[in-house]
C-alpha cells in the first residue's frame, strides 16, 4: 500500500510465486556489475542500478520480471545480476543456468544471518547440497518502506 505521494518504482511482490519453489533456468540472461561494499554494506549501489538501468532501458531489454541478483562474495563488494531479455550494448552480461530452492522471507536486512541458516536447513531438508546462495532484493528500500513489506528471496543453487 502507498501511504505517502514518493513514487513506487517497484512492481509489488507476490510471495507465493517464490516461495519453497524449485525454478530452472537455463542460460538466464543477466546483466552483471560490482557494487563496492564495507563489511557487506553497499556503498555506490545507486549508481551501479542507475548506469545498468539506462543501459537496459536504451537497448529495449527490461525484463518484466525485474529480478536484480546479488552474489555477497565479499566483505568488500557484492556481484550484481539484473534479467535482461537481450543482449545490452555497453554492458557486461552473462548467463545463469541451473536447478534453485527459492525461500522467500520478510523483514529488516539485519535479520540475513538467520535467513542464510534457516535457508541451509530448507534445503537440507530436501536432500539437496547447496552450491551458491544468491539474494533476489524484490523492491528498492524506499518502495519496501511504502509496501510496507520487505521481502527477500534466497535463491540455493543445488
């Protein structure tokens, strides 16, 4: 719900979609850039958004599902993934295929520690073996805020 006159930017977010799902992609098409973190804190997030956001937009490649990755490898910078429909000139893209548990939890950010462990217990518990966690940030801070939801999706990699 929008509660004050800030635009949402956002689409809204539909847990159901995502959560405890098995999804499969194959060659997924991303947009990938760093974004420079302290102790896992973004520090120019905005700017990486905004300059990959007008690339996408000029090459006529938004996806409608507006799915933004991030790969926390580092104390120190974070991968960033944004679906594309096509290739973007002046980007840097890849592509990410494999089989993923999807969890979707709800809250302030501080709370990833316990959705990381309560993530590699889900999978566990399906008999799988976890190869890399990816975090899908469903809606930018300011729209979370006017939702009044803040959703996270862990997407295990298995």
């Amino acid at each position: 719900m929008n509660t004050n006159s800030s635009p949402i930017c956002c689409p809204a977010f539909e847990p159901m979609q995502w959560d405890e799902k098995e999804i499969r992609w194959d060659n997924k098409k991303f947009v990938v850039d760093r974004v420079r973190s302290f102790l896992h804190v973004p520090l120019n997030f905005g700017q990486v958004m905004v300059r990959n956001i007008a690339l996408i937009s000029a090459a006529g490649a938004s996806s409608t599902e507006r799915i933004i990755l991030a790969d926390e490898d580092s104390l120190w910078g974070t991968n960033v993934f944004i679906d594309i429909t096509k290739d973007v000139p002046g980007a840097k893209m890849t592509t990410i295929s494999g089989t993923f548990l999807a969890k979707v939890f709800e809250g302030p950010y501080r709370n990833i520690r316990t959705w990381i462990e309560e993530m590699k217990r889900f999978v566990k518990s399906k008999d799988k073996t976890l190869k890399k966690l990816y975090f899908y940030y469903t809606t930018c801070p300011k729209c979370a805020k006017q939702y009044g939801r803040n959703y996270v999706v862990l997407l295990a990699q298995v």
